[in-house]
C-alpha cells in the first residue's frame, strides 16, 4: 500500500523488513525482487536482481518460470545501464529464453516488448 501511495521510503523499508523476515526461497524472492525496485543506484539495484534471480532459481516450482523474463529483463537493463553490453545482451537472450511462459496480458506484453527493445538496443551497441 505504500508503495502505491508513492511512499517509497516507507515501500523501501517494508520490503527490506521483509526480505530479513523471510523464511522461504518464495518469501526471500518476492522481497529481493521488491526491494530491488527501490535502490537509488544500477549496481544496488544489479545486486538485488540478481538475488531474486537466485532465489527463483531455488524454487522447484513451474509456475516460477513465468518470473525470469522479467528478472533477466531487469538484470540486463542493469548492464546495459552500466556499459556491459555483453552480460546485458546475454541476460536479454535469456529473457527471450523464457518468453513462452508469459501471458497475454498487457504485463506480458509490456515485458516481452522489454525484452525486444533491449535485444535490438544491443544491435546497435558499439560490441
């Protein structure tokens, strides 16, 4: 609720709370993936992505795959942010790897034209 209020610090907060109050792999990704929409800077952000990528990858669970599209979105826009044009370009492939598990709704629309936007910035990258 906060977050939606646009009170991001509190947001912030909350989500860090929950992230030290996680018990489970599910509890531990969904707080890290939280908790990374709220860093200030790419590579807080980069770290805790990347944390909620690893925690996904622990839950045996099919219903996890419909994440890591947005997940390995959101890592390669970090290295694309940081001029990692290779790392950003094969976090974008991966993305794309998953890309059969999104819905059709406009959130799987909005990341799989992500996904696309990022492979074709790559294109055009000086790598």
């Amino acid at each position: 609720m906060a977050e939606g209020k646009g009170e991001m610090e509190t947001a912030k907060n909350l989500f860090l709370l929950a992230w030290n109050e996680s018990e489970s792999d599910i509890e531990k990704f969904t707080s890290a993936h939280f908790v990374a929409r709220h860093q200030e800077n790419v590579s807080d952000k980069l770290k805790w992505d990347e944390i909620a990528l690893e925690m996904a990858s622990r839950i045996n669970d099919e219903s996890i795959k419909t994440s890591f599209p947005s997940l390995y979105l959101n890592i390669g826009k970090c290295y694309e942010d940081l001029n990692d044009f290779d790392l950003a370009k094969e976090n974008y492939y991966l993305a794309e790897s998953y890309i059969e598990f999104l819905s059709d709704d406009g959130y799987g629309k909005m990341i799989r034209s992500g996904i696309l936007s990022g492979l074709e910035r790559m294109k055009h990258s000086f790598r």
